[in-house]
C-alpha cells in the first residue's frame, strides 16, 4: 500500500474530505459519522436508551413548566429578601417571553416580540442573583456575562459573540437549546458613552460595545466560536437564532441618581421656584423614578435603550433588610455557616447582638449583601482553623465581644478603615 494514499474511514470507507473527523489508530481511521452510530447503539444496548425517540419531530414545540407569575416571585422569595418591584416585573417578563416560545404560530398578523429587560441598582443589591435564580427555577441554560471585558470587533478583548458562546457552553453545545436559554449581561453600565463630545480616538469599549450588542439583543442569526474568537480562529462556527433568547441586563449605573434629581427637580425660571418642585421623601431611592431618559443621559445610546423596553430597579439595602438576608432565605448566610460548623459536629450559635453587629458594620462601609460574607468570614476565621482540630467542642457561641475583638483585629477591617 502506498504511503501516500489518502486516509480513509476503516469502518464505512469515507475518505477524510467526505467527512468533518477523521480519528487515526493504530490500525486504522474511525471518522464522525461511524462514531456517532457506534454511541447511539451502545446507548441503546447497555442502557435501553433510544437516541431517535429524543429528537424533537420537525415542526413540535418546546415544551415549558412555566408557572404563573405569582408563583415565580414566590420562588424567589424563598431566597432573595425585598426587592418586590423586580420580582414582579422579571417573573411577568419571564412568564410572557416563554408563554409566547410555547405558542403554535397562528396564521395572524400579530407578532408577540420578547421584551429584554434591564436592571438597575446599587451593587451588591441582589441582580445577579435574580436572574440566576430564576434561570434555575426554568431549569433552562443560562449565562453570565461580564461587559467590562467586551470591545468593538478588531480590538483587543472579547468580541461581543463570546456571550453567546457561554450560553452554547452551558446548552452543552446544542444549538437548539441554547436558542431558549437566558443570558445576564452584567456591568452594562460600564459601557456607557464615555462623552458627547466627538473625539478624534474611537470609543471601543463604550458606545462600540453598545452597537455590537444591537444585533443579539433585537434577534438576529449569529456565528459563534464555541471555543471563543481570537485563540481558535480556525474553528467552525455555529448558527444560533437570538430571536428567542431572553437578554437581561444589569449594572449599578453610579451617579445616575444625579441625573434623576436633575430631571425630576427641574423647575422654570422666576421667582416661585420652590412651588414647582417634585417633593421627594428622604427615606426614599431616588432610583424608583429611574426611566429610559436617565438612561440616556448617562451615556446609553437610544438604540440600545428601545431593545431593552423593560425598566426596572432595586431599592439600596437598609438595615432590616440586611438583618433578613443574614438569617431568612432558603440559603442565608446564618445557615450556611450552621451547616459547616455541623460537619464538624459542632453547633454554632449566633447572637442577636452579633448579628446586628454584622448588618451595622456592612451599612458602615457600604457593602450590600456581598459584604455581610466577608464580614463574617473575618469574625470567623479563626474558629474555623483552630476547631476541626479539637474534638472537644460541641457547642460554639459567637458573642458580640468576640465578633468585635476577631472583626476589628481583621486585615479586612484595617484595609477598610484605611480606604
């Protein structure tokens, strides 16, 4: 046999340009197509598993246990505290997106479209965390995306297609499911025009972003490396339809409480100024009266801001609400900490002055939910290293002076104090 003779399949005979995979042995060559039948029938024969029944009829529509709204925010409120207002507009915008994918297409003229939404409050406030939630309720894929990484397509960063190779990634590259998954752009905010006035340099990061992102927001059918861009050029690229992915978006937008004020206080030229104003009370977040032309003036540009037509908000966490987060969800910090300590055979007890310790000093330095973990992590640290190793201990209570003795002798606390 010549050694130059094309490869060939030893089990159906393709020769290697007849097929997309060609593995060599030490005997032979197997390409894909034998490969994906020899897995199909050990499917079937050891586990009594039928590859074909799986597939999805041409023309059958996915099938959704969606629940109502209300029992979508009553889900989230076994694991996240307050925020009611976003509940309720992300289970309604949920319930209605994946309501319209189950629908059979009517011979009408009226087209339901997605409504993508975006969120907006201060870090630390719970977004991330909603939409993962939910994403899990659906049990349906879902991604996280970071836009601070994103550039304009040519530049140093991430292309803005890498969001949806996330999304494939988590569908276990199956196109079809990727295209009913959720993704969760967070940071939008940071990619917000960085000024009005024109410049001679291009705004990559920025309003370029912004632009790239026009396409998989509205719905389109995009190329996505499912190995990412620039590391894999070589790569295949895979056809998913965004017209059916739900985009949610969410940042802290700091400073656009200024543009609020801004808007909401506006009042005309004379002398009955006061009159004319918006009475607000103090107690409340200027973020509530957040709409779609604060937006603009903080630097997103009106394309962007009319894919995302649902606008929502989360009110800054005050001390009740901390307190809540620390002992009442499904997963609160207070319990996880239980249930360590418990594998340990050891109780842990928390008292109410400890806890309230814990919310006072995350109000302190303005650490959202996020910080109460780091908070803790530092009063316990110690315990957690000098415990496991005493077998001795079967109870351990955390009183107020040690929690103040342990936080304020913490690297974290004197980093803090110094910032």
């Amino acid at each position: 046999m010549a050694s130059n003779k094309e490869p060939f399949c030893s089990f159906c005979g393709r020769k290697k340009n007849e097929v997309e995979l060609l593995l060599s042995g030490t005997e032979g060559h197997i390409c894909n197509h034998c490969i994906e039948q020899g897995h199909e029938l050990v499917q079937q024969e050891l586990y009594g598993v039928n590859p074909k029944n799986k597939k999805k009829k041409k023309g059958e529509l996915p099938k959704f246990e969606i629940k109502p709204p209300i029992e979508l925010k009553n889900y989230l409120d076994k694991f996240i505290i307050g925020q009611n207002e976003a509940k309720k507009v992300l289970s309604v915008a949920v319930y209605n997106h994946y309501k319209r994918l189950s629908q059979p297409v009517i011979g009408d003229d009226v087209n339901i479209e997605k409504s993508n939404i975006i969120m907006v409050g201060e870090t630390g406030t719970g977004k991330t965390y909603l939409a993962r939630t939910i994403a899990k309720m659906l049990q349906v894929p879902f991604a996280i995306a970071d836009a601070t990484v994103l550039t304009e397509a040519g530049y140093v960063g991430e292309d803005v297609e890498s969001i949806l190779s996330r999304l494939l990634q988590a569908a276990d590259f199956n196109p079809e499911l990727a295209e009913r998954g959720i993704v969760y752009i967070d940071e939008i905010d940071k990619i917000a025009r960085k000024s009005d006035n024109p410049s001679i340099t291009r705004d990559v990061s920025g309003e370029g972003v912004q632009q790239g992102l026009l396409k998989l927001l509205e719905g389109s059918i995009v190329g996505v490396p499912p190995q990412g861009g620039r590391k894999h050029p070589d790569q295949q690229l895979i056809q998913i339809n965004t017209e059916n992915i739900l985009f949610i978006c969410g940042g802290a937008f700091d400073g656009i409480a200024r543009h609020i004020a801004k808007r909401i206080n506006k009042a005309p030229i004379g002398f009955k100024v006061e009159a004319n104003k918006f009475e607000i009370n103090n107690e409340d977040s200027l973020l509530k009266f957040v709409t779609q032309q604060d937006l603009k003036s903080f630097g997103l540009i009106p394309e962007l801001i009319g894919r995302l037509p649902l606008l929502t908000y989360l009110n800054p966490l005050d001390k009740e609400t901390l307190r809540k987060i620390l002992t009442e969800p499904q997963n609160a910090l207070v319990k996880q900490y239980k249930k360590l300590f418990l594998m340990e055979d050891i109780e842990l007890v928390f008292e109410d002055e400890t806890l309230d310790y814990i919310v006072d000093q995350a109000i302190i330095f303005n650490l959202g939910a996020r910080g109460l973990r780091s908070i803790c992590e530092a009063i316990l640290t110690d315990a957690m290293f000098e415990l496991p190793s005493d077998k001795n201990i079967k109870t351990f209570s955390v009183s107020l002076e040690y929690a103040k003795a342990k936080f304020e002798h913490s690297t974290f606390y004197e980093v803090k104090k110094v910032a």
